[in-house]
C-alpha cells in the first residue's frame, strides 16, 4: 500500500541569508561579555543590608507576613500532633545509633529550633531519619563496640550487666557510643561550607533511580537491626561489608533464646500500625486528623508493662531510664575526626539528598519554592547545634512531614510547637516511658519502613521506561545490602557515572531516509515506509550525542560502516595511483588520447598551489589530471570503490564537541577536499557554532570548510531543492532565525547575499 502525505503538509518558506559564523558576528556586532571584579559582585549582591539578612535568616521574610488568623489554628492542630510523633520517632530511632533512647528526643528537639530561622521549606519536619541514623550507627558500633568495655566479674554491678561472666560497662559504652554520634554530627559543618559556596547543585548527582535503590536498601538494614530487638535475642555487633548477612546468622543462631513476650508486643505492634496507617491513607479526606496509632499504641504498650510487672515477670528488655532535662553542652572529640571524616560526608549527602527531595515535592504542591544552597546551611548548623546537645544526626522523615502537612500545617510555626511538644516529655512525661518495652520502639520503626520498601514497584516500571535507570537502581541496592551503606552509595554513584559515559561513549547513530511523500527523514531501521532517497549517491547520517575524545573513534567507526568505506584506505589507495599515471604520463606511456581510461590531462597551472595533507603527499605533477575512478585505471593498484558522492552530517542533536571531535572532523574534511575529484557534501547543524568558530574550524576568510557541494552535475537544482531546502535549511533557520532570500521560486539559489554566495561555492 503507498504511502500518501499528510493532509496538513506545508512547504516551508525561507527568507533570510544563510551566514558563516564570522559573517553572522560582524554583521551583528558580536559584543564580549563584561566580567565583573570581585567587588562588583559583592556589591551587587550585597546592595542592601536587609537583604542580606533576610537572605540569612528567611524566618524573617515569612514571619513578618504571618496571617496568624488564617494560619495560627492550623499550625498549632498540626504541631501538637507532629510533635507526639516526633517524640514516638525520637525514642524508637535512637535504638537505630545504639544510644539511649533519650538522645532521640534530643535529636527531636534541638535540630527544629535552628531550622525554623534558616530554613526555607514550609512543611517539612525536622528530626531523625531511619537512614542516617543507621549510617551514624554503624559508626558507633565501629569505633565503641562491646568488646571494648568488657570487664572481668562474676555478678552484676552498679553500672554493668552480665553475660556469662564478664560485665559490660553500661554506662561507660553509652557515654563513648553518645560521644561518636555527637561528634560526628558536630563534624557535619561540611554542609554550612557546601552551602556557602554555592554548590547544593552537586547532590543533582544523586538522580532518583540511585536514591529509591539507596533507601531500599537502607531499609533492609534497618528492618535486620531491628529484628533482634523485636525477638530480644543477643547478637554480636556488625558493620561494614556483610553485615546483614552476619547478623542474621546470629540471630537465627540464638533463634532459642527469643523472649516471648518481646515477640508478641513487637508482632502486635507492627501489624496494627500498618493497619491503621492504612485506614488513615484511604480516609484521608475524611478524616480531619490522622488517627495518632504510634502514640496511641506506645502508651498502652508502657501502661500494660507496668501493670503486669514485664520486665520482672517474664524478662521483657524495657526502656529503663529517661531523665529528666537536657543534658549539658559538651564539645565534640577532635581526636576522632579522622575515623569519621569519610563517614560524615556520605550521611551529610544522604541526609541532605533526602531532605530537599521531600521538601520539593511540597513546595510544588503548594506553590512556593526553596533555596537549595540555604536548606544546606540550614541543615549544616542544626546538625551542629544538636551535636553540641548529644544529638545525632537530623535530616527529615517523609512519614512525620506528611502528618505535619496533612494535618494543616502551614508553616514551621507549626514546627516550633512540635518542638515545644518534645519538651514537655523530656521535661515531665519521659519517666512515664520507662516501662515500655524496647520491641515496641523497635516494631514502630519496621512499620514506618512500608514506604521505602514499596519502592520495589517502581523496578518493573523502570525497566520499561529506561533499562540504564533500572540497573542503577538495582546495582545501587545489592551494593549497599552487600557492602554497607557508606560503601554501596559510593559504589551505585560510580555506577551511576559509568552509565553515562557508556551512554555517550557509545552513542545512538543512525541512517536517515526519507518518508515518501514528506520532507521527513527518520532512522530507516525504525519505519518499514522509510526509503533511501531519491538521488543515487546521498547518504544522511546522524550522530545523537556529543562528540568527544571517549567516542570519537566510535563515531568514525560507525560513519565508516555507513558509507561502506574506509576514506584512509581510499585516500591512500588514490594517492598511490596518481603517482603511477603521472610517471606514466612522463615516461610517455600514457597519452591524453587514452580514452578508454576516461582520464582528462590539461598543462598545470604554475599558479596553483601545491600542498601537503596529512596522511601523505599529494604527488606535484607538471599536469592535472582527472580520474572517474569507477572505471578501469591504467596502472596496477586496487583502489576501493566509493558508492556515495555526497554525505550530510546531521548534528542537530550534538551539544558539544571537544577539540579532539574537531580535530578529527576537519582531518576527514581535509582529505575530501585533497582528493578534488570525489565531492561530498558534509553540513553540519550543532547547537553552538561559536564553538567550532573557536577552534578554528572554518576558514579565515569566513567561509565554511566542512561544506563541499558538488558542482557541475545535473542534479544541482535537485539537490538544492530535495536536501537543503527542504532539510537541512529548517535546521539552519533553528541556528540563525529567519532568512531575507534563500531560493527562488524556480529553485535556483537566490544571489543577494553573499553569505549565500560564498556558502553555495559559487
């Protein structure tokens, strides 16, 4: 069936004078770009002390527009139900640092303080966050393992615990363990300096395919740190490569010892949040507040352990102590800098990452936007402020700012309310929590893993939509379940890397042919209707990424396959039998009447230039002459045929091409030009001109070098009309904007222009 064009087809029509690069700037006056001093800079940035300040402080900007009518009843509904949650996470996290279960509220609490007068986002809930957590646990559990505060005795003492004879110093470990998770907090500041330099572009590295692999991941770990204290059984501590695997190992080897009443709490506990959250995500538009389940099931779980005597009845592990009151300021331990420098960064990253991806997804729902630099300072001084406290590391919770958003939250006044919710349980409510047991705390924490988890689903959907994202995701994971987590982000960014320098190392190129009927041109592998064009000798060829040092030799590997050619063998191959016909013609062998080899032999001009090209000498002959290679030659030497005479580079999808790009393309151009007697056409159309300008791909005289249009065939006008107006020009008009006169109406090229003029080799 032929094909038939479109209905809604119209020519185009060009009316402006194509212009070199040269001729495009003097015409236009092409002006350098001023560069402002230093000075100049800070002046104008610093043009105003108020900006600057509330540039600093945003608290500033927003809270002097406050509609405390509108806003102030909802910011207090939201806070009082944020800040209970926020106290639940608090205590149930600081199980993931390995620190008492105090040190959690002070992460809760201190890190809001300094958001709130930093900080741009509006909704989100500042506080812990299950995956740094566990990152800061790991290092806890490195640099302070039990190991290390073992002491020789046969019972109990005032600050220890026994096992099998040997006593744990308790209260030591737990000072040390507060004292590396305070410190490397306190080391965070790297974000503050990230932050002041202007370079929060950077985490735009960590694309979404890598963090949903990360945080599943993460979540794995999380759910095994958790699961010995869900079954109560002893483990051995364990980080870094294999960690999982170990820790499994130890508990399925203690699987015996699991404490029934640890079990159940914890089994219960898991199953009717997850239900409840449930309810609360279906009946969310109908229910003006979610129903509050962490809270809810905390202080039943701590009442009915201290009513039923838990602990001494049945040998349930219990929270124990929370005292009242904030610990003191304590400065960080410098001597441990080193050890926790690498890991500092990575969870700094993580937290950040984390953070402003969620603080996004509300900005745009409500229509406002955040500075991703200031939220990196922001961060960077909570994390130091809450080290300085016996905090650990703060980032935010996609579960906690979605009950502060969905409960009305409008602003973080809403924030400083949960944080004056935190106080009142450090400050009178935290003893009430002694009772609880540890695998409630622990049972919270496998229940808000739902949504991390569930970014499994997205992997068959990935695959679908690009397979490169789909293998960044799932290298990601498996390196950060099998390495650990500093070890596996680090691993998936390489990876991630690596993918996109394959991606450009290797890129797509294609063969275009024409839709019959259209001026459309298409990859011809893609289309059944797609054909060869209609004159004999074309080839269109497109390159669908930039061209650099990593993918040249690709890129003149894959043209070579297309024109069916390799132009170095030929090149070489024609030198070779020039030099023999022209000693042919000196030694009189060969005459100018030999017609059979159809060659034309004319007196050479004294004038002209004789030159050198690279990969060899052009013969300088005392007479020009001039071959049909297709035909049989008078001398012995196999020369390739060439089935093509004019090829169309198609670079319009090209961002950018390096000097070794350039190299190589005008080397390709030279030899085309050396041999005279073989045209081709190669029209590039990249997005920055100015580039190769720069590098001296075209002439001085501003005339184009990469373009060699055949002359003296019968197919001119066609070609004219068929390939350049037609293709190439709609291209060009992209580049340069509209034409004055390209064409006229009887195809011939118009001549107002002497852009046109010199352009058209005329």
């Amino acid at each position: 069936m032929d094909a038939h064009p479109p209905e809604n087809l119209y020519p185009y029509t060009v009316s402006r004078p194509i212009y070199s690069n040269p001729t495009f700037e003097e015409d236009n006056e092409r002006q350098a770009r001023e560069e402002r001093t230093l000075r100049e800079r800070l002046s104008r940035t610093c043009g105003s002390a108020l900006k600057v300040v509330k540039g600093v402080f945003p608290v500033i900007d927003w809270l002097s527009r406050y509609p405390i009518r509108e806003w102030l009843p909802s910011d207090v509904i939201s806070g009082v139900s944020t800040g209970l949650v926020c106290s639940l996470q608090g205590l149930a996290y600081a199980l993931l640092v390995s620190v008492a279960p105090v040190y959690g509220l002070y992460s809760a609490f201190f890190p809001i303080l300094t958001y709130f007068l930093l900080g741009t986002s509006r909704h989100i809930s500042v506080g812990p966050f299950p995956v740094t957590c566990l990152m800061v646990g790991s290092v806890v559990l490195t640099l302070a393992p039990d190991d290390h505060f073992l002491l020789p005795g046969n019972g109990t003492g005032v600050n220890g615990t026994e096992a099998d004879g040997i006593v744990v110093d308790v209260e030591a470990m737990e000072a040390q363990r507060i004292m590396v998770a305070s410190s490397m907090t306190v080391f965070l500041p790297i974000q503050v300096v990230m932050g002041l330099l202007q370079v929060g572009f950077l985490v735009r590295y960590l694309s979404d395919p890598l963090v949903g692999g990360f945080t599943t991941a993460a979540a794995f770990h999380v759910l095994i740190s958790q699961l010995k204290i869900v079954l109560s059984v002893p483990t051995n501590n364990h980080s870094g490569c294999f960690s999982i695997l170990y820790t499994l190992i130890d508990v399925f080897t203690n699987i015996r010892q699991t404490n029934r009443a640890d079990l159940a709490a914890g089994l219960l506990t898991i199953v009717i949040v997850m239900a409840v959250k449930e309810v609360n995500s279906k009946f969310r538009h109908k229910i003006p507040v979610p129903i509050p389940i962490e809270v809810i099931v905390t202080v039943v779980a701590a009442g009915i352990s201290y009513a039923t005597e838990l602990e001494s009845r049945y040998g349930a592990s219990i929270v124990h102590s929370i005292p009242r009151g904030f610990a003191p300021a304590q400065p960080p331990n410098t001597e441990l800098l080193w050890n926790i420098l690498g890991s500092s960064f990575s969870t700094a990253v993580v937290g950040y990452a984390v953070a402003v991806s969620v603080a996004k997804v509300y900005a745009a729902k409500h229509d406002y936007t955040i500075n991703g630099n200031q939220e990196l300072i922001a961060f960077g001084f909570s994390n130091v402020f809450c080290g300085c406290f016996s905090g650990f590391v703060a980032s935010t919770a996609l579960s906690r700012t979605a009950v502060q958003e969905s409960t009305g939250g409008k602003s973080q006044v809403a924030g400083i309310i949960s944080a004056v919710m935190v106080m009142i349980v450090i400050l009178a409510l935290g003893n009430l929590l002694e009772p609880l047991q540890k695998s409630v705390l622990a049972a919270i924490v496998i229940a808000n893993l739902k949504g991390m988890f569930m970014q499994v689903t997205e992997v068959p959907t990935l695959w679908r939509q690009n397979r490169a994202d789909c293998f960044i995701w799932l290298a990601t994971c498996l390196a950060s379940v099998v390495l650990g987590l500093d070890v596996g982000l680090l691993a998936g960014l390489v990876f991630e890397m690596g993918t996109v320098v394959v991606r450009t190392q290797f890129p797509a190129c294609s063969t275009l042919g024409n839709i019959p009927g259209t001026n459309i041109y298409r990859n011809m592998k893609d289309y059944k209707n797609v054909r060869h064009l209609e004159f004999p000798g074309i080839k269109i060829f497109k390159c669908n990424a930039p061209i650099y040092f990593a993918n040249i030799d690709y890129f003149k590997e894959r043209l070579r396959v297309t024109v069916g050619f390799d132009s170095v063998r030929v090149f070489k191959k024609r030198n070779k039998a020039l030099k023999k016909i022209h000693k042919l013609i000196k030694k009189g062998k060969l005459r100018a009447t030999e017609v059979r080899y159809n060659l034309i032999i004319s007196e050479q001009d004294s004038g002209r230039e004789s030159g050198q090209v690279e990969d060899g000498d052009w013969p300088v002959p005392e007479v020009e002459v001039r071959v049909d290679w297709a035909l049989e030659l008078p001398v012995r030497v196999s020369v390739p045929k060439v089935q093509i005479h004019s090829l169309v580079l198609d670079f319009s999808a090209v961002s950018f091409l390096d000097v070794v790009a350039v190299k190589s393309l005008r080397l390709l151009v030279r030899r085309r030009q050396g041999e005279r007697y073989h045209q081709s056409c190669v029209m590039p159309t990249v997005k920055h001109p100015e580039t190769i300008h720069v590098w001296g791909f075209f002439s001085a005289k501003g005339v184009g070098s990469l373009t060699i249009l055949p002359k003296n065939t019968a197919m001119n006008k066609e070609w004219y009309q068929h390939i350049l107006r037609e293709q190439l020009l709609p291209t060009i008009q992209e580049q340069f904007g509209d034409e004055q006169c390209l064409f006229q109406h009887d195809g011939a090229p118009c001549h107002k222009s002497k852009g046109i003029t010199k352009w058209l080799g005329e």
